[in-house]
C-alpha cells in the first residue's frame, strides 16, 4: 500500500498526460491534463525551497563546526538570506527592490560573468598543453577542431574553402553522430516513459 | 633353470644362491603335506601351516613305492559309497556324461593352463629338489582328479559339509605359494616366471617395522619444551612434502646486499635469519604452533633489524626536525599531541646535498618542449650518501638543503622549539643566487602569464579599435531574418530568454539583435523564461532596445512574464494556457491587468516564438513541447555556438523543419546586424572573436612544435645526463 498508491498516481497522471496527445474532444481529460500541468509547475517551486533549505542545512551545520572555509558559507547564506527577504516583504517591491536589483546587476552577473570568461585562459592553456598529435585519432580531432574552430569566424572566410569545409564537417559527420544520439535518446525517453507508466521503475520513490 | 624354493624366483642354472631373496640353491626342500608350503630341509614343521614335514628319505621312498599312495587312495574311494548311501531317496537328476565331461574338462585345462607343462608346484620344487616327477606327478594328479571328480557326482545343492581337511585335500596351484600370506590373491603372482611382485612395491606395506615417527614436518607440532626432537625423523610422505631445507637459503646470519631492492655496502647490510629454527641445531626446540622463522628472532645478536631503520620511532634521539607545519607540532612540553609522533619525517643524518633546489627540478611545471631531465648531480645528491646506523636511508623529495641556520635549529635540545613552516621552506620560497647552470628555472608560469596578457590583448583591442573583417550572412541568418521581416503588423511574438549570466556576453548581442528587430516591426513582445535569471537578463535587453521606443507601453505592446519553474511541464502549461501557467509577470503585476497576455491565451496565439538559449537542453525542450507538438507554431532560435552542433538538426532548410532558422553565436549576432544595416556589438565582438580563435589556433601549433621538438631532443637529453667514460 505505501509503494502502490504512489504508483498508481504516477501511472494515472502519465496515461492521461499520453492519452491528451492522441485523443482531441474530450473536456475531462483536457481538464485533467490542464490541472495536472499546474500542480507540475507548483511542485516545481517546491523543488525550489526544497533546494534553499538543504543549502542552508549543510552551510549552518559549516559554520556551526567552524570548518575550513566557513566565512565562504557565512558569506553565502548572508547573501542568499537577504535577497530572499527583500524580495518576500510585502511592498517591497519583489524583484524590482533596489537592493536585489543592485545585488544582481552589480555582483552576482559580473562575478559569474567573470568566472565564465576565466575558461578563455584555460582553453588557450588547454590548447597549448594538450592538443597533442600523440595518435591518429589524436590528429583528426585536432586537424577538424582546428578547421572548425577557426572556419566558424570570420576571419577564417579570408582562406579559400575554410569556411565551406567547416559547414560540410557541422553538416554531415557531425549532424549524422548527433542525430543518431538523439534517436538514441528519444528511444531511451519512450522506454523510461513506458516503465513508469507500467510500474516497473519505481526509483522516483527511493 | 633353478627356482627358488623361498620365492619362487628363477635364477640362473648353476646359482648358489637367489637372487631375490639370497636363500641358497641347491638345497632340497621340503613340502608340506598340508599345504604344499616348501621349507628349508632342516624344518621339522611346516613354517606356513605347522603341519608336521615327513623326512626327506620317506618322501625319497614315496617316489619309490607308490603303492602307498594308491593304497590312501582306495580308502577314500572307500568312503564315497557310503556318502552315497546317506541320501538315497532323493530324486536327483543324474548328470549326463556330456555334462560330467563340461565339468572334468575345464578343470583339467585350469589346472594345465596355470602350471607349465608338465609341471605342478609340487612337482616343480620337487625336480629342484632333485626327485623324479613322474614319481610325484603320480601321486598329486589322482588326488586332482579325485577332487574335481566328486563334486559331478551329487548335485550341488546337496552338498555335504566337507569333513575335515585332510592332508593334501587341495591341489597345490590353489593354495598359497609363499608363506607370508599375501593381501592379492594367489594366483596373481603365478606366472611363467613367477615374480614376486606384480603390483608396484609402493602398493605394499613396508615390510620393516616401522611407523614413521612423524608424517609431517615437525613445526606443526606442539612439542613440549625440553624435548629434543630427533636428529632427522622417519618421512613416511614424499621428500616435496616436506619444507625446503637450507640447500636453497643463505646461511645463518648471512649478510644479504639488495635487500628491498637497495644495493648497500656492507657496513648498510641488513643481516638476518632466513632459517626456520627447526632446522637449526643449535637452536634449543622451544614451544611453538608456528613455525620459527615466522618469529622475530630475538635470543641471537645477529639479527639487528627486520626493518630499515627508517621504519623505527627515534628513541632518545635529540630533537628531530620536523617537516609539518610549527602549527601541527605540537612537542612542546605539557602540550598534547595532536599527531602521532610516526607521522613527522625524523632528520637524523645531515645528508651532504648541494645548494641547488629544495625540490627536484624535474618536479617543477616545465613547458612541454622542455623535458628537463634530472642531473647527475640532483641524482647523486638523493642516492643515500652515508650509512647512519645501517639504515637504508631513501631519498625524501622535500629534503632540504643544509643551511647554518637550520642547522642550528636541529642542533636545538629536546622540546625546542619547531621551525615553522616559512622557515622549513624558506628555501623553496627563496631560491638560493648559486643555481647551477645546467638546471634553469621553470619559465613556464611566465610563459603562460605572456600568453594570457596577449589573449586579453587580443581579445580586447578590437572592441575599441574594429578591424572591419567583412561578415558575409549564412544561410540560417537569412532565415531568421526573412522570418521576422515577414511578421504582419502587430504581430504577438513570444520571447524565451533561456540563459545564465555566465554567457550573457554572447547572448546578450543576438537577444538585443532580434528584439530590436522585432520592434522595428512593430510586433508585440511577451517576454518568458525557465531559467531563474533569465526575467532580470530579459529586462536589461528590453531596456537596452526599447531605450527611445516610445510607442511600446508595457502590458499592451510588451510584458515581461519573468521566471517560471517546471520545465518542460511550464512550457506545456503556456501551450495551453498562458495567463493561468503566471498569474503574475516579473514586475508583480497580475497577468489580467496586462492585455498583452490575454490577447495571446497562449503558445498557440503566438505568431513566432524566439528561443534565445545558450544551452542546447533548453532549446531542446521548447522543441520537442511546443514546435513538435503543434506544427502550427513558428519558432526561430538564437544559441550560443557551443550549442550549434546538438541544434542544427532542427534548423535545416526544410520546411518541416523545427526552426525556420537560427543564430549562432556572436557571428550570428554580427550577420544579423550586418542584415539590418547596423554595426553594433555584435559587428564589433566578432573581430575579437577571429583574434581569438586565430590565437588558439596558433597555441595548438606552437605546442605541438614543441612536444615534437621535445620528442626530438629527447635522445640527447639522455646522452647528456650519462656521465662520460673516464679519461675523455
């Protein structure tokens, strides 16, 4: 009973989200489907303070223990705490209070902006260190990055037939490999699908 | 041909003595009327039997006058009329003769077959014996054929318990030929020359006597303390079942170079007992389970140390040197120790290493054409130099040079005070001026430091100094653009603004490209999200190009709808019904004060729908829950170009195709402001995004320049750091 119900509903609420696409006229399953949807998108938020308060449990318990980098998590919970009052106070405006915009125009975009534009410095080590003609395969990879990286700019239009053999590469070989991962894909989604409608993959209760 | 009248062993003719079992030939023997057992002349009785032997002249006699014999053989003719009277009134069928013949004949034959021609085993010791066979065959064969003959006369179920054994009842091929009684039937052995053994001797028992005192080794044996075991043990098992003895180990006490795979002078030698105790013998026998040379020897002064010396805690040593950090010692006196005291590397011999480097050079971060190899000198200096106590002293990689100052730290009392962590390294910190030439700094850090300055350098210039690198427009540009370009007037365009601020750099000039497009012709914006930033990342677009748009009013023109969690479930959701999958936009306003969206109900009022993703998952996801579900719905899409590969499948030319086009990166950016007649940031970051794919292309060069130049050199590095032949 405490494994069945759970089953029951998810297999429930499958069949009718499958039978909408395939069936058209018929109020009370688009009802359904339509209720369905929304409690989706509510429990989605609770995802979302589910998150918030593990972050809080495993960084209070930091800096409870006074662990090596506890100030970080000080810093962290301070931050994320007084967003999320100012924007929960009643009047205050939501996302479009000062502070929370001030906080997120001024740190939180240029900081992750900047740590993003940190991969330029790597990837130029990267290529220096470690793209390597060790092998044949070593070589191909390389030579088709190198045409690819640099037929995709601009500049690589000054070299006759770069560019062209660079759409040819994204085109063929490489759209042939990733069409086939997709069809990979969609044929693993059915069979997931297929299962939890079936009952015969319970790990969502694990 | 002579047999031997013990064994039965055929020796040559003119042999005095056997040659299996040394009895002497020539003898006359012998038998037992009993049982045809042959003994020595001298017997009086029968070795096998106990019968009494007749004497050799009556047996002489016998031979002589066989009346005798024909006369015992009438008597039992005698008896048989009267066994025959006993049952007269059973009615049993006679044997016919055809059958008396079956049951004479295979006897006859039995008794042919297993004796040679001519011979029975009686007659055969008797011609050894030097008497006349005819004589004795006269006188075994009727008693043969009276035996066979008895029982075809009375059926077999009447058989009458025999009488008594009388002598010589038995022919003598059925009766044991050797006296010792022998586990194997007796006529396994009755060949033409009958040997003594036709199994393998291991077969048998031994004959001596003698259990062997012990079938195992002697250290499985708890012995008593203070007996003595003996000198070597009767083995009743095989010799490889027994432990190997000192044939294959050095000698007690032997001084045994390399052990743990050092070479060490002898002075460094580490002696030990390799031999168990058991073997030993001077060892006293002590009590044990186990055997010795499991045991750590203690009662001899040969064995010093089972392990190096590095193994072993200093005992009353000074003060040692400590490697840790001042913070994690903790020796001062009253102070507990926060580590044990195994844990810190012990310095006890000043190693004689020059000043050079605190850590090899080898170990230092080289650029790849530079494969520094160790130095004769580095490796001269980290081979153990002295002996200090025969330990076997192992090259620390942290070891650090002898200065007059950390000397005078080691030379500190017990309990001194431990060099801190700045002092221990402060040779690594602070490279001593007198660096051999041979071993030159690592540049690599330096070199990666130029090489990030002129990444930013070239990154950076053309945003300020534009190169004008001629943008021509692909196919997929084109698409978008026509798109958009034939929107009806007033059209509703929904806008999904699905990226993270890691990437607005690249975003952030398509979404402005098209935005400002889309306000060009007048459609009307509602703006969405999955992604948590993506309602701020929206507005600050919104606001960039709709900056002196005066005509937009927002809820009637444009909405920013902001943030929706769930997903593909939202996505659905606004296929089905846009104002309820809110409620309310990203500023707080209810959605049914913002005519905008209840114009638009949904995904399906929408004219064109622009997904702005930088992560081919999120642009996957509007695929497959709006354009695939509804063919109704037009969809063009602006990636990033990291996304191109997993996104171009649904951007071909075809007009089924999921996207009826599709930006790519800041040169999508720049092809379609180039489109629109503009030359914005888009225009101006493609320049620094050629600069910058030229950069690493010519870093994947350079560096397989010099990995190639490295594997080049490679062989003359190693020449160079083998030391040359003398004298050159």
């Amino acid at each position: 009973m405490k494994r069945a119900v759970p089953v029951a509903i998810a297999s429930g609420v499958g069949i009718i989200i499958l039978l909408t696409s395939f069936v058209d006229g018929s109020d009370v399953l688009l009802s359904a489907r339509d209720l369905i949807l929304r409690w989706v998108t509510i429990l989605g938020a609770f995802a979302l303070i589910l998150g918030i308060a593990n972050v809080l449990r495993v960084h209070v318990r930091r800096i409870i223990k006074a662990e090596p980098g506890w100030i970080y998590s000080f810093v962290l919970l301070a931050v994320m705490l007084f967003v999320i009052v100012m924007g929960v106070l009643p009047g205050g405006g939501g996302l479009m209070n000062p502070f929370v915009d001030w906080t997120f125009t001024y740190v939180f975009l240029p900081l992750n902006a900047t740590i993003f534009s940190l991969l330029a410095f790597f990837v130029a080590s990267a290529a220096y260190r470690t793209f390597r003609l060790r092998s044949s395969e070593a070589t191909v990879m390389v030579v088709a990055g190198l045409i690819v990286l640099v037929g995709q700019v601009p500049l690589g239009g000054l070299v006759p037939g770069l560019s062209a053999f660079s759409g040819w590469l994204l085109d063929t070989p490489v759209m042939a490999a990733v069409r086939g991962i997709l069809l990979g894909v969609a044929l693993g989604t059915i069979t997931a699908g297929l299962r939890l409608i079936g009952g015969a993959d319970k790990q969502y209760l694990e | 041909m002579i047999y031997c009248p013990f064994c039965d062993t055929g020796n040559r003719s003119g042999s005095k003595f056997c040659n299996e079992c040394g009895a002497a030939l020539g003898e006359q023997s012998l038998i037992c009327p009993h049982c045809s057992s042959l003994n020595p002349p001298a017997n009086r009785f029968c070795r096998a039997c106990g019968h009494a032997l007749p004497e050799l002249a009556s047996l002489a006699s016998m031979a002589v006058e066989p009346a005798a014999i024909s006369a015992g053989e009438e008597e039992l003719d005698d008896e048989l009329p009267s066994l025959e009277a006993d049952v007269p009134t059973l009615d049993a069928p006679a044997p016919t003769a055809s059958e008396r013949a079956a049951a004479d004949t295979p006897t006859e034959d039995l008794a042919l077959s297993v004796l040679p021609a001519g011979e029975t085993t009686a007659t055969r010791g008797l011609v050894q014996d030097g008497l006349d066979p005819a004589a004795v065959e006269a006188t075994a064969l009727p008693i043969l054929d009276e035996k066979m003959r008895r029982p075809s006369e009375l059926p077999a179920w009447l058989d009458i318990p025999e009488p008594p054994p009388a002598p010589r009842e038995l022919p003598n091929w059925l009766l044991a030929p050797e006296p010792p009684p022998r586990a194997l039937p007796s006529w396994l052995p009755l060949q033409e020359a009958p040997p003594q053994r036709t199994l393998p001797p291991w077969l048998f028992t031994p004959e001596a006597p003698p259990p062997p005192v012990r079938s195992l080794p002697d250290w499985l044996f708890l012995v008593e303390p203070g007996v003595r075991l003996p000198e070597e043990p009767a083995k009743a098992l095989p010799a490889w079942l027994f432990p190997p003895e000192t044939e294959t180990l050095p000698p007690r006490g032997a001084t045994v170079n390399g052990f743990l795979g050092t070479d060490c002078t002898d002075s460094q030698a580490i002696r030990f007992n390799p031999l168990p105790k058991s073997v030993d013998s001077n060892v006293p026998p002590v009590s044990r389970l186990l055997p010795a040379w499991l045991f750590l020897p203690d009662e001899t002064p040969l064995i010093e140390r089972v392990l190096p010396e590095w193994l072993f805690l200093p005992d009353d040593s000074p003060a040692p040197k400590r490697f840790l950090p001042a913070w994690l010692d903790t020796r001062e006196p009253g102070k507990p120790r926060l580590l044990p005291s195994w844990l810190f590397a012990v310095e006890e011999t000043p190693l004689p290493l020059p000043v050079v480097h605190s850590l090899p050079s080898w170990l230092f971060l080289t650029d790849p054409g530079e494969e520094t190899a160790m130095p004769p000198s580095l490796e001269a200096a980290e081979a153990p130099a002295s002996p200090a106590r025969q330990t076997i002293v192992l090259a620390r990689p942290f070891q650090s040079p002898q200065t007059p100052r950390r000397a005078s730290l080691a030379a500190g009392p017990e309990g001194a005070r431990a060099p801190s962590y700045e002092e221990v390294f402060a040779d690594i910190l602070q490279p001593k001026a007198e660096v051999t030439p041979s071993v030159s700094l690592p540049n690599g850090p330096r070199r990666f430091k130029l090489a990030s300055v002129i990444l930013i350098l070239v990154v950076a210039l053309p945003l300020f100094l534009p190169m004008g690198i001629n943008v021509e427009p692909r196919q997929d540009t084109t698409r978008v653009f026509d798109t958009l370009q034939a929107l009806p007037p007033a059209a509703n365009v929904l806008v999904a603004f699905e990226w993270s601020p890691g990437t607005d750099e690249e975003m952030a000039p398509i979404a402005e490209a098209l935005v400002r497009h889309l306000v060009k012709r007048r459609a009307k914006i509602v703006a969405v999200s999955l992604t948590p930033e993506g309602g701020k990342l929206a507005q600050r677009v919104l606001d960039q190009t709709l900056l002196g748009a005066t005509s937009y009013k927002y809820g009637k023109q444009i909405v920013n709808l902001g943030y929706r969690p769930g997903g593909e479930a939202a996505i659905r959701s606004m296929l089905v019904d846009l104002p309820n999958t809110y409620g309310v936009d990203h500023f707080g306003i209810p959605v049914k004060d913002l005519p905008l969206v209840g114009e638009v109900k949904s995904l399906k009022g929408a004219d064109l729908i622009v997904v702005l993703a930088a992560e081919p998952e999120n642009l996957l996801s509007w695929i497959t829950q709006a354009s695939s579900a509804y063919q109704g719905i037009r969809m063009v899409a602006g990636v990033s170009a990291a996304a191109l590969p997993w996104t171009r499948p649904f951007a071909s030319a075809s007009q089924a195709a999921q996207l009826k086009g599709m930006l790519v990166g800041i040169r999508g950016a720049a092809e379609y402001e180039l489109s629109m007649g503009e030359s914005r940031l888009g225009v101006a970051a493609t320049d620094a995004q050629s600069l910058g794919a030229i950069f690493l292309a010519l870093a994947i060069a350079f560096g397989n320049l010099a990995h190639l130049r490295a594997r080049l050199n490679k062989p003359k590095l190693a020449r160079a750091s083998q030391p040359g032949p003398v004298g050159r």
